[in-house]
C-alpha cells in the first residue's frame, strides 16, 4: 500500500515528467532547464525505489 509521503513523490515525479516534455517540445528548448528537470527527477525516482 502505497504511503501518502510516496504517493507525493510519484505525483512531483509525473510533474516534472510533462516539464520535461513541454520543455523539449518548445522551438528552442534551454538546455540548462533540461538538465536541472532531469537531475530533479532522478533524485525523486531514486528516493522512490529506495522505499
């Protein structure tokens, strides 16, 4: 049963998946902006398999 403290996670996690989308689809994508969504949700996906 998933906790509420994962359930947050999965739910920024998802969050910062359709940023990462918008971001790559946008006619000149900021590479910097990329990379910082991309770090963040790795943290969070190890956090996730960590519980």
């Amino acid at each position: 049963m998933p906790t509420t403290h994962q359930a947050a996670l999965e739910t920024k996690h998802a969050v910062l998946d359709r940023r990462i989308a918008e971001e790559t689809h946008r006619p000149l994508p900021d590479g910097a902006v990329l990379a910082s969504l991309k770090k963040q949700k790795l943290r969070l996906k190890e956090e996730l398999t960590g519980l």
